[in-house]
C-alpha cells in the first residue's frame, strides 16, 4: 500500500480540471491502490455510458496533488439524486490518499457539494475502514465483504490454493475447456450472449449492448479491459472480464453456461486469470464483494487463496437515505424471481435503465 505521510501544511482541495490530466495519472500510477475505477478513462466512459456527470475532488500541497476522491452525480426523472463515490464499484470508492490531512479535506468538500447540488444523499463506498471520515458525522456501515488475492511469490500462491480447485483446472482441460484471451469485438458480443443468459438465470439486471461495446472500443486496445474466454470444441461456453489499472486486476463479470459448469469451466478461467496475474506482474487480484450472508461464496473465493473484509460505506443522509446494500445480493427476492422469468430480448433494455440509477 502506498505509504500516507502528514504535513504542516494546510491543503487545499478543488475539482479536477481538464489541465489536471496529466497530474491526476501520475498520482493514481504511483499508488499501489489506484484501479481503474479511478483512472479518466473510466470516468469518460461512465459519462458515455450511463449520462452521470462527474465530480471529480483533487488535494493539492505546495502544488502536489495528495489525495482524489472521484464522484459522480447520478440523477433520475421522479427518483431524484444521489452522489456517489463509486457507482457501479464496491471499494473503489472514498479518498485516495499520499497524506493523511487530505482525507477529511477532500470528504468536507464532497458533503459541501452534496448540499449545494440538493441530493438526496452522499455516499462514500471504501475498501475498508476510515477513522477520520466517521469522525466527520457520516453514518458507517459494514455490510459487503471483499476478497482478495496478494499476487506475491507464484509457489505461495499456489500453495494458497486449494487442492481441488487445482484439480478442477486440471480436469476442465482434459475436458475440452480451452482459454483464450479475447482478441476483437466480436469475441466481446459473443461473451455477451453467453452473459445475458446466465445473468437473467440469476436474476441480476444486466448491462446493455453499448456498455460492452464501448468497453471494448474504448479501453480493451490499451489493455485496461481484459476478457478470456472459455471455448469448446471452438464454441464459447463462457468468460470472465477483468479490469486493470497498475498492479492490481479486478474480476468484473464471470459467466458459463449451466451445461459447461460441470465441465469444470469456472475454474479454468478462475486458474488462468491467476496465472496471468502471475506472469504479468500484477500485486492483486480482486474475486469481488459478497454479501456477509453469502458465507459460501466467500469461502469458495477464500479456497482460492482469497483474503477477505469488510468494506467500509460512509453516507450522509440529506433529503433522503442510501437504500440497504445487502438487498442488492438476495437472490430470493420477489424482484429477482420475477427478472428470472423475462424474455431474454428484454433483459438488456431494461437492465440498462435500471442500471442508470441502481449503480
């Protein structure tokens, strides 16, 4: 983790403007937890994508940028608005931070915004726990969990790694399950077929056609977006897209058809995502959030080698309240159950307005 030094000096905090570029890209390539939830890029394409417009804090010391916080506004006709840090990411979210006085300075500027744009609420979705920021009157809770692989010696990670799934991998390949690292737009479209069909089976609203597209086009040619896929017999049966920003790889969406899951499908890409962790010298890996219920989730990603804890929301509730997080994972909700039941043509359409305000 990158090392937090203080200062006698006072920051100074502002919003990110367009001659910051350079600035803001050299700060997140020197910090050990900087994703690419936090880079430009992807805040151009969430503005492409789902029309949220960004608010996008930055702390200067003597003319060093010490701390970000990245923010989006999302607002939607009758619902209202909300500002957020980070839509569409479990633990991206909160201040990134060289000093530690830029937390609280960056956080008291976010809340000033919040009630000058009259949302409904404000809220902060870290990767752990922050002192300073509960100090500063936010409500805090504890409700999702985070795993995570340390990418550090390749025995040890391995070692780390349960026997079964390694055998699973193994027989995946005596199987006929062959991984391939996507290589065009069409192998993008074609994992996206694969992904509506298991995301309406388990009853999550998925992402439209123009967000994997513009996934594709905009950041899988600089190797931002990484996509491997799970073939047999030359027939996608599967894949899993990542993330990647500096030393860290975030799963983002795994997917296999129901008939190539005893293939052993899952745990071929799971192995090969660890493998090119490994051989490209990333330092983490991210499996994802899970609910606290979701106990055997977290011990599956934890046989991995995963470590696992809480993430950390702060939120202030001003015209309105954050709703509960943990509702997002019930999958026996009468909402999913109803989703499971659609017409695959459908999912997409609405999945993406959905999408627009359930980030």
């Amino acid at each position: 983790m990158e090392s937090v030094t203080t200062s006698k000096v006072r920051p100074s905090v502002r919003l990110l403007s367009d001659n910051d570029s350079e600035a803001w890209d050299r700060f997140l390539s020197g910090h050990d937890d900087a994703v690419l939830y936090h880079t430009l890029a992807w805040r151009d394409f969430v503005q492409q994508v789902f029309r949220h417009k960004p608010y996008y804090l930055l702390c200067e010391n003597e003319g060093r940028i010490t701390g970000i916080l990245p923010m989006f506004l999302v607002h939607f006709p009758l619902l209202g608005s909300k500002l957020i840090s980070m839509p569409y990411d479990i633990g991206a979210g909160g201040p990134l931070v060289t000093e530690v006085s830029a937390a609280p300075l960056l956080v008291e500027r976010a809340m000033q915004l919040a009630r000058e744009l009259r949302t409904g609420y404000l809220q902060l979705r870290c990767a752990h726990k922050q002192d300073a920021l509960a100090e500063l009157g936010l409500e805090e809770c504890e409700p999702v969990i985070l795993s995570e692989i340390v990418l550090d010696d390749e025995k040890a990670v391995w070692a780390r790694v349960e026997r079964d799934h390694r055998k699973a991998m193994r027989k995946a390949a005596r199987r006929g399950v062959v991984i391939r690292e996507a290589a065009s737009l069409e192998d993008c479209l074609t994992f996206f077929s694969v992904y509506l069909h298991v995301f309406r089976d388990f009853g999550t609203p998925p992402y439209n056609r123009e967000y994997f597209e513009r996934l594709w086009h905009d950041l899988a040619g600089t190797k931002k977006v990484r996509l491997l896929l799970a073939e047999v017999e030359g027939r996608c049966v599967g894949g899993l897209m990542m993330f990647a920003w500096g030393r860290n790889l975030t799963s983002k969406f795994a997917a296999v058809l129901p008939e190539a899951v005893s293939l052993r499908a899952y745990p071929a890409l799971y192995g090969r995502a660890i493998e090119i962790g490994l051989e490209e010298g990333f330092g983490r890996l991210s499996w994802g959030t899970s609910s606290r219920d979701q106990t055997g989730l977290i011990e599956f990603k934890e046989r991995w080698g995963a470590i696992s804890n809480a993430t950390a929301f702060y939120s202030l509730a001003l015209t309105g309240s954050p709703p509960d997080i943990e509702k997002y994972y019930d999958t026996e909700g009468l909402a999913r159950r109803a989703w499971k039941r659609l017409p695959l043509s459908l999912t997409p359409l609405l999945g993406g307005l959905l999408n627009r305000w359930f980030c």
